[in-house]
C-alpha cells in the first residue's frame, strides 16, 4: 500500500511564508496583534462617571495630568512625565516617549498604554531587588495593566480617537469628542499607573 505523501516545507521557505501572512494582516489593515486575539470595541465615554472623578480626584497623578495633556504634550509624553515627577525623576526623560504620541504616529498601540508601560519599567528598576526579580515585577504589573486596559478601551489610537472625532474647523480641540475620549482614558490610566508604581516612590 502506497504512502501518503508528507509536504515538508524548508526552512527558509517556511520564514518567507510567515512574512507574508503578517504583510498581508497589515495590507488589510489588521496589525499582529489582532492575528492573536480579537479586539472587542468598547463604547468610550467622554465623561467621568462619578465614581471615577473621585477616584481621579484622590490621585496625584491624574490631577497632574492636565498640565501638560493638550498644553503641548502628546498621550504619551503626559503620562510618562506626570510619572516621571512622581517619581521624582529627571523630567528630561520625557523625550523617551516623544516618539510614541499618536500611536507612534501612525495611530497604532494608544500613547497613555505605552507610556504606561515605560513607567512600569522604570519604577521596577526603582525597587530594591535583583534584576530577575525587578523584571518578574515589571512583567506582573505589565501584564496587570495590560488587562485593565483591555478591560476598558481599545489598543488602538484608530479606534479610540476616530475621524469622525477629532476637533472640526473653527473648533478648539479641547472642545472636540476625540480629545475629550482621550483625556478620559489619560486621567483613568494615571490613577492606574500611580496605583502600579507606588511601590517605587516607597523606597526613594
């Protein structure tokens, strides 16, 4: 009885293959990213509930947020500077997130995730422990931001500061849906943030 034929794709060929799937994911306009898991679009507010404009309130970071969000500071740049004076860091640091506003200005991953993420990984670095585990740290608290983002909003500065949202002509931007969507999520991301690098500002 004859075999079944087995395909066995080379290496190389295999590596090319892999290439073109991501290529093609992005010409259709899906990242990487979304080839893992579907992102669900959450409906943004543009307001503060209640509850959470206490919460903002209570936190020293999201008042702090406002100096510099719309005042010349990009989603990313705020939330690591407020981050960065929490800290008591060198405000020239800011500059490491200059590249990252707008979704690394191509609307992709939103500033205030990654900046957020930056923080982490500075405060983790802040802490007095062994490398290994500063970095199990880092990794715990990214993975904890990274489900209450996703709890929250979407990944992608597309899908939360849409077109059909952005400030219109004669309109001050502070005025606009869009910048008010983002300034929600900036002020709800620095109460996390403060929450996650607490630990840092503990042993300075």
């Amino acid at each position: 009885m004859k075999k079944p034929e087995v395909l066995v794709m080379p290496r190389r060929e295999f590596i090319a293959s892999a290439s073109f799937l991501v290529l093609g994911a992005q010409l259709f306009g899906m990242s990487p990213l979304s080839l893992q898991s579907a992102q669900v679009t959450q409906e943004l507010k543009e307001e503060l509930t209640p509850e959470e404009l206490k919460i903002v309130e209570r936190s020293i970071m999201a008042k702090n947020l406002k100096n510099y969000f719309g005042e010349g500071y990009s989603c990313a740049e705020s939330l690591l500077m407020v981050s960065l004076k929490f800290l008591g860091k060198p405000e020239e640091l800011v500059w490491l997130a200059s590249g990252f506003g707008g979704g690394l200005y191509h609307k992709d991953l939103c500033g205030f995730l990654t900046s957020g993420v930056m923080a982490i990984g500075l405060s983790s670095g802040m802490l007095e422990k062994e490398r290994a585990e500063g970095k199990e740290h880092c990794k715990q608290n990214v993975k904890q931001y990274w489900k209450w983002w996703t709890s929250m909003a979407p990944l992608h500065c597309s899908e939360i500061r849409k077109e059909d949202t952005s400030s219109k002509k004669g309109t001050s931007s502070k005025e606009s849906t869009g910048y008010k969507v983002c300034q929600r999520l900036g002020q709800l991301a620095s109460v996390k943030i403060e929450e996650l690098i607490k630990p840092a500002k503990a042993v300075t």
